[in-house]
C-alpha cells in the first residue's frame, strides 16, 4: 500500500472515531438526563438550577411514575453532559396518614462531592406550608401540576428543615 493511501486511511478511521464520540456524548441536559437507566428512567424536568461553574443540579420525575421526585447532578465537561449523581426520591402524592397525625411535608437532604455540599428539595402536603427552611436558608418555592415543590442548594453540617406557614409561624412536623 503506498504512503498516501495509508495516511488517508487513517485519516478516515481518525475522523470517523471523533464523528462517533461526538454524537455518543450528550451535547445537553436532557440528553444526558435520557441516559438514565437505572434504577429508573427520567420523566418531565421540573426545575434546572446551576450550582456552581459547570454543575446542575436537575429536578425531574421517574419516567415509570411521575408521582417520584428524584434530582441528580449534571456536570458540564467542555461541550459534554455527564449525569455525575443521582439520589433518592420523594413521592410527591400525599401519604396516608400516621399513627400520630398528618405529614406536613417530606424532605430529602442529598450531600454531593463528597464533602458539605448539599442540594435539598421538599414536597409540602399540607396547605399550611408556605416555607420551608434548611440551615436557616428559605428553599425556592415551585408550584408544578399542582404541587408544591421546594428546593435548595449550599454547604454545612446536617440540620433539621424547618416549616413556617404564611404568617412566618414555626409549624410541627406532624399536624395532629
């Protein structure tokens, strides 16, 4: 095979290879959100919010059941996407009630990196619940489909979330 002929294939499988990796690497959010698998897959993206240089934090519902609210985090490689956590899920739908009352709210504290970093969101089941505190910081307030969805993003040790209704007053955990 002669020098110019070998270099020019070369030169195809070279450029072939990048063409690949360019379109198997997702160029967006959701695309990279669609790579989910397991344990479930994603469903419709609720809230995006960047919390630092090239790091999202995404909340979404289970593509199965959109009564789930998980969140994971996307970091931003160059012109790449990578689904680098995902953590657990809330159930949106209100539950049943408890032995000793009725579930104000659910929250769930997810810890990234590694380190104090976390990124939190609420589900708020009683009406009464206009705000929703963690570490004395007032979680964003989202009204989805009806629901009412908090979330939130910072550093520090683990706390307890508070629960304030509209005139500012401390709630209970549990209405009896």
């Amino acid at each position: 095979m002669k020098k110019g002929n070998m270099i020019l294939a070369v030169l195809i499988v070279l450029i072939g290879t990048l063409i690949g990796l360019v379109m198997y690497f997702p160029k967006n959010i959701d695309t990279a959100l669609n790579r989910i698998q397991h344990p479930f897959e994603a469903g419709e993206v609720l809230a995006t919010q960047e919390i630092e240089e090239n790091l999202t934090a995404v909340l979404y519902t289970n593509r199965q059941n959109n009564t789930q609210l998980q969140n994971a985090l996307i970091r931003k490689t160059g012109i790449f996407y990578k689904v680098v956590d995902r953590n657990g899920s809330l159930t949106i739908e209100k539950p049943n009630m408890l032995e000793s009352g009725e579930l104000r709210a659910d929250v769930l504290i997810s810890w990234y990196d590694k380190s104090d970093k976390y990124i939190v969101m609420a589900v708020a089941y009683d009406e009464d619940v206009e705000s929703v505190t963690y570490l004395d910081q007032e979680l964003k307030k989202l009204n989805i489909n009806g629901y009412r969805l908090f979330y939130g993003y910072g550093s520090g040790e683990y706390g307890m979330y508070e629960l304030f209704d509209k005139n500012g007053n401390r709630l209970e955990h549990i209405k009896e």
